[in-house]
C-alpha cells in the first residue's frame, strides 16, 4: 500500500477539483445536471482512483487504477474542450484549467510507467 497523500498527482488533482468547482458555478443553469455534472464527476474520479489504487495490495492493482484515473483525464478534457467551445468558459480559467490536466495526465503516464518497472 502506498499513502495517496504523499503523491504531487494526487495533491494536483484535488486542487483542480476545487479550481474547477469554483469556475463551474458559473456554467449555465441548465448545465447543472448535464456537462457540469458529468464534468465535476470524470475530474474527481481522478484523485479519487489514484487513492483507491494507493489503497491495494499490489503494484499492478494499483497500475490498474492509475489507469481508470488517466481514462477519467481525458474524459475531462474532452468536456472542458465542449464547455470552452461552448462559451461557458473564459480563456484565462480555460487555458489554465486545461495546461494542469495536461500536466497530470502526464503525471500519471509517468507514475504508471514507474509503478510497472519498479517497486517504490
């Protein structure tokens, strides 16, 4: 097991949720339960999956969800790419929110490809 707080990709991706919270507010009210919430969802399941593989047993357990949290990235980016093209995001929040998603998912190819050569 590994302690999930201890990982800069998982610190990383909380602080984006809470970036990413604060700027969605401010989507349209008929987005709430659409592209908001489906949004807000694929980007928490980011740390969210990095801790639940910390939590396991195995390396490759572990590499296992690393995977889903890299899946749930681009999930994420594709939907902040519908919400700028959309309007719904100004280019300073837009270029910001997605230079810190390109960052950690490739934070996340390299702790993968890490975790599968080696034991830390």
């Amino acid at each position: 097991m590994h302690n999930f707080r201890d990982l800069d990709v998982w610190t990383k991706a909380m602080k984006l949720c809470k970036t990413f919270y604060r700027v969605s507010a401010d989507f349209p009210k008929d987005e709430l339960f659409g592209l908001t919430s489906q949004a807000r969802r694929s980007l928490y399941s980011i740390p969210s999956n990095i801790a639940e593989g910390a939590g396991r047993d195995t390396s490759n357990q572990f590499s296992h969800f690393l995977n889903i949290a890299l899946g749930s990235s681009f999930e994420f980016e594709t939907q902040l790419l519908i919400a700028y093209d959309l309007g719904f995001l100004k280019d300073n929040d837009f270029n910001l929110i997605y230079s810190e998603i390109k960052y950690i998912q490739n934070m996340l190819a390299k702790l993968k490809q890490k975790i599968n050569t080696q034991t830390f």
